[in-house]
C-alpha cells in the first residue's frame, strides 16, 4: 500500500478479457431457472480492480500487442490511467477454469495466481476475494478460496489464514484493513 | 454663453477640488449636446493643468480623459491634433497623473483624424518616456489597446518608424503576465507579422518575448472571471508564431526540445503548433530541422498514452510531408519529399515486417499520415510499402497475423483525395498494384476464418471507391465472392461485413449487380430444397437473400430487377405455387419496406413504386381477401393479419415518396377502388369490379384491406386533394363504429384519424367534428351499447389526430379520455390508450406520412393535463386509482429525459403510489421512469423526504413475480446507494437484509443486479469507499 510495494512486479503481463457474458434465450426467460456456475462467480471477480495491491505505475512500451491492436491500445492505456486500474482478470490473477461452484451442494471453490511467487499482496488479494464473495453470494454457500498450488512461496501460511474464520472476520475489523479491502471492492471508478 | 461657460467652469471646480465624480459625466453630457466644445473645457480646465500640485493636475487631466472617453466622435481634426500634442507632453509628468494621460490617449486613438506625423511622434514619447512594465495593469492594458487602434489607422506611418515599433513593442510586453493583456499582445504581434511590420533585427527578440509563454500553461482562477482559458491564449499564441517563416530556425529546435516535456498538454501543443506552422514554412525553413522533428514524432506516435497526442502527431506529420510536396526541387536534382519519405520508410517499414507485428499499427498509422499529404507523397510511400505488405501477407500463416495485415491494407487503399492525381496524366497510385491487391482480397475472402473475410470486404469496399482502379472483371468476380459469401451460412459479422461491402459497391456498379447478384440470388430462392438432412435449412437461406436483395438495392437499376423477385415471392407464397409459408412473405415484406426507404428520391423510382409495387402488392392483398371469401376458402398467407401488418409500412413509405402528381394519380386510384370498386389499375386477373370493399362487412378478410387504404391515402402529402373525401370520411366513419373486427375497425379508425390530421382546420372540419364527437359519445354513454369498444377506438385515434397537431378541439377530446378512465368497462383499456397519445406511431401520424406533427406536442400535453390527472386521481374511488396511475406513468415515460427530470419530483408521491399498484406493467414502466432522476440525484432533497416509502416500495419489488421488475427495482436501489451518505446509511442494513434473498434468485440477470447493488449498499458508510 506504500509506494515501495507498489512496484514490485512493474510490468507484468496481461490478459485480454474474455468480454461480457452473452444472455442466452433462457436466461430471459421467466419460467427458466439459471443455476450459479462457474462462469458467473468468475465475472464477479473478475471486474474488481487491483490498483492498491500491484499495479505497475511505471510500464515501458513493450507490452506484447495481441490479435488486434485496440485491444491492446486499450490495456496499455488502462495502465497509464490512474482511473482505469487493471482488472483481476487482466493479470490472470483469477481464471474461469480455476473457479469451481456446486449450485446444489452449495460451494465455491476459488484458486487464485498471484502475479509473483513471491508477491507480498497475496493475502490482501485472498481476502478481497473472500469478502466480495461472502457479500455476492447467498448464506447457503460454503465458500472456499485459496492460491493456485506451486504459485506462491507462502501457499500454505495464506491459505490458512484465508481460511480461518475469525481471522478473516479480525482482519475486517481492522479499518485501515477494511478501507484497503473496499477499495479492491469498488468497481465503480474501474 | 456667459452662463454656459461658467456652468463649465461650475463643473470643473466641483470635479477638481471638490471631488464629485458624476460631474465628469455632466460635462461629458454638456459636450455631446453641443452645450459647449471641447476646447472650452480645456480652457475652462486652465488653472487645474497648470497647478502646482500633482494631485490637482491628476484630477484634471482625469475629468479632459474622462469626457473624452464619452465623446470620442465629435472632434475635429485640429481639436485632436490640439489634444494628441497637450497629451503628449504629459507622458513625462508626474507619475500620478500617468494613468489619465494614457486613458486619454487611448481614447482619442478611436478616432481616424490624427494629423500626420502625430502617431509617430506619440508613439516615440510613450516608448521613450515610459516603462510599460512597471506600470500596473489597466495601464498596461491601455498602452496595448493605444498600439491596436493607431496599427488600425496609420498602419503606413507606423511602419515608417521602421523596426523601432517592433523594438518599442517588444520592450512593452516584456514579462507581461497578466491573461487579459496578453491577449491583446499577442494581437499586436500578430499583425506585426501579418501586416508586414519591418522586423529589422528584431526577429529574435520579438520571437524570444512571445516564446518565452510556449508552450503555454494558463489555470483559470476558480469562477474565471474574465472567461479566458488556456485553449484561447493558445490559440493566440500559436497564432503570433505560426505567423511567419522567419520564426522558424528558433521556433523548431523549441518545439523539438519541448516534445520531451512529460506534459501531455504540453505535448499536445507542440505537435499542434507544428501543424500550424509548417503550413506556412517552406522546404528552406525546415531543412536543418526534418531528421529531429522525425525522430520526435515518431517517438510521440510510438510511445503515446493518448489518442488525442497520437492524433495531434499523425496531423503534424501529415501537414509536414504536405509542405515538403509544395516544394520546387532544387538544382542538385534531390526531390527533398523523396528523401523524407524514405526516411520515414526505412524507419516504418520493418516494423510491417516483422514476425511478431509489434509496433505495426503506429508504424502503419504514420505511413498513411505522411501518404495522405499528396499525389506525389502517396506514391512513393505505396510504392515502397504496398509490395512488402502484400509479400507479407502471403508468406504469413497466422490468421490473426493476417487479418491485422488486411486491416492495415485497408488504411492504406482507403480512399482518401491523395491517391487521386490532379491532372488526368497520371494514374491512380495503385494502379500498378491493382493485380496483386485483387489476389490478395479474393483469396482472403475465400478462406475460411470469418476475421480473414471481414476484413477482406473492407478492404474491397475501400479498393472500389478508388476512381478508375479496378477492372469490369475486376467488380464482377468481387461481387460473385460477395454472392457466395451471402449465401454461404456465415458468422453474423460476416453476413454484416458482407452486406456493408455489398451496399457500397452497389452504390458504383449497379449495372453488375444488376447482372450478377440478383439472378443468382432470385435462383437460389426459387429452387426447390434438397433433402432437408443436409445444408442450412431452406428458409434461412432464402431469408437471407431476400435480405441481400434489399442491402443492394439503392439505385434504380438494381431496385428495379431486385423489387420484382421479392413481390414474385409475394405472389407465389400467395398462389401456393413453390415452398413458401407465411414467413418468406413477411420476409418478402421486410425487404421491400427496406428497399422502399433507401430508395433515392428520383423520378424513375417514384414511376416504378407507382407503376409496380402499388397495384402489384393491393391486388394480391385483394384476391388473396376475395378468396377466402369463396367456398370452400382459399388459404393465402397474404390475407393473414402479420402479412397485411407488414405490407402497411410498405406501402405507406411507397405512397409517401412518390412525386406530387403521381402521389395524387396514386390517392385517387385507391380511393375509387374502396369505394367504387375500380379494379381497372390493378393488374390480376378475375378481380371483381364494382366491389364496395368499405361495405363488405359481413367479410373481415375484405374489410381489413382498409389498413392498406390507411397506408395510402394517410401517407400523401398534405397538398394532395383526395377525390370523394367526404363520402370517405363517412364510410370510414360508419366502418369504425359498426365493424365487429378489431383489425378492421382500429383500421378505419387510424384511417379517418390519419385523414382528420391532415384537413384544413375551418368550419367544414368542425362540422365534421361535431358529428363525430356527437356519434362517439352517444355511443360511449350508452353502458349498453355493443360497440363502445369501437366508438372508444375511434375516440383515442381522433384525439391522437388532433393533438399531435394543437388543434383546440384537442382539449375536449381529452377530457372526454380522462372522464372514460373512470369507466367500469373501458377504464383499464383508456388508461392504455395515453401510451398511444404519447407515442410515435409507426404506420399513421408519422412525420414521415406528410402528418401535421408539431414538436413538443408531448411537453404540452403533460403540461395540459397533468394537474387533471392527479385531481382525477385524488378524487376517484379506490378501485379506479390504479387507471389513473397506469396513465400518469404512460405519459412520463414518454416524456423526454430533460422534462421528466425537472418534473418528476413533483409528481414523486404519485409515482410511489404507482409501484404498489399491483399491475406489472405499471411498476415496470414507472421503475424505469424512476430510475434516471434517481441516478441525477440533482433533485436529491426531494426525494430524501420520501426516502422511507421509497426504499420500502422499491425492496418489496426486488420479489415481484416478473423479472424484469426485479431487475428494475435492483437498478433503482441501486442508484439510491449513491445519494448523499446520511440521508441512505440509516437504510443499509435494512436494504442488506433484504437483498440477501435476490442473490439467490433463480434468474442469473437478477443476480447479477443484486450483486452489484448489495456490493455498493456495503460499501456505504465504510472506509474506503
């Protein structure tokens, strides 16, 4: 959150966003019921922005240009941008193929990359994305969010605390905590 | 006289000594009227001038200036040269007395009577005996507005004082700083340079003291009181610097040393200011300088965070490679434009090459700005590029790789007035490579990836607006690719690509269109299916031609081969002949209004729609009418009620784009076939004439051939006489209260409606009225009357007539509407029918028809009737409220954005009482009526008294049975989020209990909504938001 640990992965890659989520005949259709998947629990996550955990403020012009270059324009802008931050999606932070949810047994699973091995935001990220879930899903779900396995050097001792119930319900006590939290939370400047 | 001078001298004495201000304007009066002349004033000012005392001599030198300022018209030539030489003496007085002197001066430069000589000689004092800067600012102001008015009258003998002007000038705006000021130097140096003032060896010193602001960075104080901004002092002084080349060898290396400034906007005006002054260099200015302004731009297009910057680079580079195509080449032989491009060639053209196509675009970008300067800059940059471009494509295999080299093609065959010669000798610049673009268009559009073939029809649509390039053979193979391409099953985007390229070409080569397309397309939609296993379903397909058909089809030629296959459609879907159902009809239909609209306004369609289309399309609605009539019934599609729907706007447009004469052959034709039966226009066979159709009404499928009537004779323009109009009006009249169909008689009723609109106001169309109204309402008040429904429908279209038009018999008819919404059995269909008076209808009373529509009939109506309505509302029983509310919120929302917002808080309560009506309808379009003014939140104070039932109202709906309301009411809560924070934060855990349950609702869309707005009601009211 200091301006130190802002740089430490001043360039890294990114992803295009897979774009919005087509309705499909069903989905409009009252009789019909949509079952929680995947893909819906991702686009919660996926929009959240990460300008207090790692974006780069310092990025050289040698971002890789994609299948066509707006989109790309688009990103390299996005990063200048103080008011466009990236978004978790764009630094494959969190990836449809690692969020899993059971609409009937009522769990998610979340895994997450953080952008280094060594990323010191790592827990701030878990907890961000713990938080958005406990608010955007209903009670019944068993939510469970941990680092992608071999991404991270401290897997374990993250995956722990994100686990732990009083601690994440602690760490929401904590107001300079929670400010930092709702700021990841608040998709309305991204 | 006596008295008149010492009135003066009355004035004098009490401005002088006895300090009265208003007395400058008395004598300033006094001198207008010719009560007493200006030099009387100076005589009678005699002992004040001579005073000992600075502050006596101040106080009249103030009131001469001051008088003067009033009269600066009335002086004569030698009151002025008198007044200029007292003036001039005063510059070395007193410093206190300074101030006036200068206002006196500026005030006498208004006037054009100076004698000879005099300017310069003042001009030499000012600048001698004064040091501007350390002036304060109204003087300084006044010095700079001395300078632009005698640059306005004696320019000649200013420019006699050679380059001391410029030197004066130069030491008078030194630091100025103030933005007011500045704007008036940088006038004057403007016409410095503009008027040919000689510079002398001033040039640096009159470029230093304005450069010195570039590039300028100005903020506003917070209110702006002088309403300057920083873009007008730009734009001023890019104006003094691009004034002329002699600014060049100093203006260059700033503008170059500036464009590494990390301001954008500082950026911005480099490259803008290049633009502007490189229109006026010529290749001598520029020469030293063109490798570093190249390598400059070319890092700003490279590098930029910003469009506008990349934007203002490309315009500069553009601008530069135009003033170097102006350039007469010089002796060495060395063409200055070629040696440029080829420097920027060399520096691009890899980039095009390369494997990864990293830095294509930018690369790609500043070759098409430098080609698009000229003739000449064209050619050499295609020369060089094109061949590499098209060498790259074929080598490449990657498709993506491929279609971003299409795509940069396309910008560079787009047609642009460069690749153009001015002259007739030279050819078009790719001429040369018009085999080789070709080969690589096709054989683009036959592969396979639906990105390849997308932008392979752009690029053919740019190749084909190149004057003069492509070939006959050329066109006819590229529209048998867009042929086949139509009727293969593509990808949406390549379906829309298709038809975008197809109507431009069609555009250029009707002729082949005409000849290749159309065949082909009407082959395909007249050939019987395979098997149905195998292929796109048959009818995909046809629809797709016929909507092929109607992309081409904007020029006669086409129109008139492509029309008559979709009304041959028509005809044999209505004969059952071939495999047409209902659906190929109204594609049929479909096509046809669409074509009918693209049409272009010439004499040769109008003849077409009138000779075919019109006759063609009423007598096989007419048969297909008469054969159901016949036993046993004869099945047509085209005697079906969508069919029928979809031929309305046909023909309605048709009609109302003919010419004057043929519209009124038209009116007439169809008016003698309703009433009299006249089939003798009408080209089938076996018609019966002498058919009454208004009167057939035991037949429903010969009287709902009315809205055909409707769509003709509703649709000419208003200048037109309908022939028999009376006796048409009554038999509408009498079909729209008696038909039993609703089809029909909503026909009629739009049909004597559409007529009522168009009719002269005067007496016959009161009379008329009367009748009307008199018919209507017995019918209406009679609870036992079998067609009130029709007398109803007859009501609503009338009034919908006579509003839209401000006709003041409007009124009554509305009041009639408001007084049925109480109406036990039409209440609840009344308060539907204000979403017709409020809205556009698509087939009559559109402006389109020649209707008399007057704007903002809408704003007027609400104004009219809204207190009515909330009245009838108060006042009504309880089970009538919800008409009135169903009403309120057609209106509103059919208000625009602007008046809803500036009236809705007003009609807030109401409203709320809206959403607990229990009809769905009603909540939606009162949710989305809601929904912007919550989101302005400009109105915010009102509605924070009604918080509470707001909040309440809008969490009941988040579980309404239908979903689109509990999206609305998501949307609106969530909008409420956002109002000031202690107005909302005694809401949130009540709103965050609530929305728990919408995030387990079955519809995802619901979710979603309820995800976002219970994400914002959480982060009220806690840090970090």
């Amino acid at each position: 959150m200091s301006g130190g640990t802002l740089l430490e992965n001043a360039n890294p890659l990114i992803f295009q966003r897979s774009g919005e989520r087509p309705v499909t005949l069903e989905e409009e259709d009252e009789n019909f019921a949509d079952p929680i998947d995947d893909r819906e629990v991702f686009d919660i996550l996926a929009v959240l922005p990460t300008d207090q955990v790692m974006t780069p403020n310092v990025l050289v012009y040698a971002v890789y240009p994609r299948d066509a270059y707006h989109t790309t324009l688009h990103l390299i802008r996005s990063i200048n941008d103080p008011e466009h931050p990236l978004s978790l999606e764009e630094l494959n932070v969190v990836e449809e193929m690692r969020v899993h949810v059971n609409d009937q047994a009522s769990t998610v699973g979340v895994e997450f990359t953080p952008t280094i091995p060594h990323c010191s935001m790592a827990t701030l990220i878990g907890l961000s994305i713990k938080v958005k879930l406990l608010r955007s899903l209903p009670d019944r779900f068993k939510i469970d969010v941990h680092i992608t396995p071999g991404t991270h050097t401290a897997e374990e001792a993250v995956n722990k605390q994100l686990a732990d119930k009083e601690r994440v319900a602690a760490a929401l006590e904590n107001s300079h905590l929670l400010e930092v939290v709702n700021h990841c939370l608040n998709t309305k400047s991204a | 006289m006596a008295t008149d001078g010492e009135v003066l001298l009355g004035l004098v004495e009490e401005f002088v000594s006895g300090q009265q201000d208003s007395k400058a304007a008395a004598a300033a009066r006094g001198v207008k009227t010719g009560q007493f002349k200006i030099l009387e004033l100076v005589e009678a000012l005699g002992l004040s001038l001579t005073s000992s005392q600075p502050q006596t001599r101040a106080r009249g030198v103030q009131l001469l200036s001051e008088v003067l300022r009033e009269c600066d018209s009335g002086l004569s030539e030698k009151e002025v040269e008198v007044l200029v030489a007292f003036y001039e003496n005063r510059l070395k007085d007193h410093y206190v007395i300074l101030p006036h002197v200068l206002q006196g001066i500026k005030a006498l430069t208004k006037t054009p009577l100076w004698p000879p000589g005099l300017a310069v000689s003042v001009l030499r004092s000012l600048f001698r005996d004064i040091h501007v800067q350390s002036l304060m600012l109204v003087e300084r102001s006044c010095v700079y507005s001395i300078l632009i008015n005698l640059m306005e009258y004696k320019e000649e003998e200013l420019k006699g004082l050679g380059a001391d002007f410029v030197f004066g000038f130069v030491q008078a705006m030194d630091s100025e700083r103030d933005p007011r000021n500045l704007l008036l130097a940088f006038q004057i140096a403007r016409n410095i340079l503009l008027r040919g003032y000689e510079l002398g060896k001033f040039t640096e010193e009159l470029f230093e003291v304005t450069s010195g602001y570039f590039p300028l960075d100005f903020t506003p104080p917070p209110n702006n009181p002088h309403g300057i901004t920083q873009e007008d002092l730009i734009v001023a002084l890019r104006g003094v610097l691009s004034g002329t080349a002699r600014f060049a060898e100093f203006l260059l290396p700033l503008i170059i040393e500036k464009l590494d400034s990390d301001v954008q906007k500082a950026k911005l005006d480099c490259l803008q200011t290049l633009e502007a002054c490189v229109s006026v260099y010529s290749y001598r200015e520029l020469k030293a300088f063109l490798s570093g302004l190249w390598a400059s731009l070319r890092r700003e297009v490279f590098q930029t965070a910003s469009e506008k910057i990349e934007a203002a680079g490309l315009s500069a580079l553009s601008a530069l490679s135009a003033c170097l195509s102006r350039s007469v080449l010089d002796s060495q032989g060395d063409d200055v434009l070629h040696v440029f491009l080829d420097l920027v060639v060399q520096d691009c053209q890899h980039h095009l090459c390369e494997p990864d196509l990293k830095l294509v675009w930018p690369s790609a970008k500043l070759l098409q700005a430098a080609a698009s300067a000229s003739y000449r800059a064209s050619h050499r940059i295609t020369s060089a590029v094109l061949p590499k471009l098209m060498e790259q494509y074929i080598s490449e295999t990657q498709c993506a790789h491929r279609r971003t080299l299409l795509e940069v093609l396309q910008g560079f065959v787009q047609p642009i007035q460069s690749s153009v010669p001015l002259e007739g000798a030279d050819e078009n610049v790719f001429s040369a490579f018009r085999e080789s673009l070709c080969n690589v268009v096709f054989s683009a559009l036959s592969e396979s990836n639906s990105g390849l073939q997308v932008a392979a029809c752009r690029v053919l649509a740019s190749l084909c607006q190149q004057p003069g390039l492509l070939l006959a053979s050329d066109v006819e193979l590229a529209v048998s690719h867009l042929t086949r391409l139509v009727l293969e099953d593509g990808e949406p985007q390549v379906s829309m690509a298709v038809l975008e390229c197809s109507r431009a070409l069609s555009f250029l080569h009707t002729s082949t269109f005409a000849a290749i397309m159309v065949p082909r397309l009407k082959g395909e939609i007249f050939t019987e299916p395979m098997a149905q296993d195998d292929g796109p379903s048959p009818k995909a397909l046809r629809e797709r031609c016929m909507t092929a058909l109607a992309a081409v089809s904007n020029q006669p030629g086409v129109i008139r081969e492509s029309a008559p296959v979709l009304l041959e459609v028509l005809a044999s879907s209505h004969t059952g002949t071939g495999s047409f159902a209902a659906d190929d009809a109204l594609a049929a239909c479909r096509s046809l209004q669409r074509i009918v609209q693209q049409a272009p306004d010439v004499e040769d369609t109008g003849r077409f729609f009138h000779d075919i289309i019109i006759p063609r399309l009423l007598g096989l609605a007419l048969q297909a009418g008469l054969w159901r009539g016949v036993s046993p019934p004869r099945e047509s599609p085209l005697a079906e009620e969508p069919v029928l729907q979809a031929l309305v706007p046909v023909m309605g447009m048709a009609c109302a784009r003919l010419q004057p004469q043929l519209s009124a052959v038209t009116a007439a034709r169809v008016v003698s076939l309703f009433l009299d039966g006249d089939v003798s226009f009408l080209l089938e066979d076996g018609l019966p004439s002498g058919l009454q159709l208004l009167r057939v009404q035991h037949s429903w499928s010969l009287s709902q051939l009315t809205c055909l009537l409707m769509a003709c004779v509703c649709s000419v323009p208003q200048s037109v006489e309908l022939p028999q109009l009376e006796r048409l009006m009554a038999e509408l009249e009498e079909l729209s209260c008696t038909s039993t169909y609703p089809f029909c008689y909503t026909a009629a009723s739009k049909c004597f409606a559409g007529l009522v609109n168009k009719r002269p106001a005067g007496e016959a169309l009161d009379l008329l009225l009367d009748r009307v109204m008199g018919r209507i309402c017995s019918e209406l008040d009679h609870a036992s009357s079998s067609v009130r429904l029709q007398a109803f429908t007859l009501l609503l279209w009338v009034t919908k007539a006579l509003l839209i038009r401000y006709h003041p018999r409007a009124s009554v008819l509305t009041d009639k509407m408001f007084s049925l919404l109480t109406d036990r059995e039409l209440g609840p269909l009344v308060a539907d029918g204000f979403s017709v008076l409020m809205s556009d209808p698509v087939d009559v009373l559109t402006r389109a028809g020649h209707a008399d529509v007057r704007i903002m009939y809408r704003q007027r109506f609400f104004t009219e009737n809204s207190a009515k309505l909330v009245q009838g509302f108060n006042s009504a029983e309880k089970e009538m409220k919800p008409g009135y509310l169903k009403a309120l919120s057609h209106i509103v929302n059919n208000l625009p954005r602007q008046v809803q917002l500036s009236e809705l808080p007003a009609l807030l309560p109401l409203l709320l009482e809206a959403l607990s009506c229990p009809d769905q309808a009603v909540q939606l379009s009162t949710l989305s009526c809601l929904h912007p003014v919550l989101m302005e939140s400009l109105p915010a104070s009102t509605l924070c008294l009604q918080l509470e039932g707001l909040v309440s109202h809008l969490l009941g709906l988040t579980s309404s049975p239908t979903m689109k309301v509990r999206i609305a009411s998501l949307r609106c809560l969530n909008a409420v989020s956002h109002f000031p924070e202690h107005e909302v934060i005694p809401f949130r855990d009540r709103v965050l209990r609530a929305l728990a349950p919408p995030l387990d609702d079955k519809k995802r869309l619901v979710r979603k909504e309820a995800v976002a707005t219970r994400g914002e009601w959480f982060l009220l009211g806690s840090p970090g938001r």
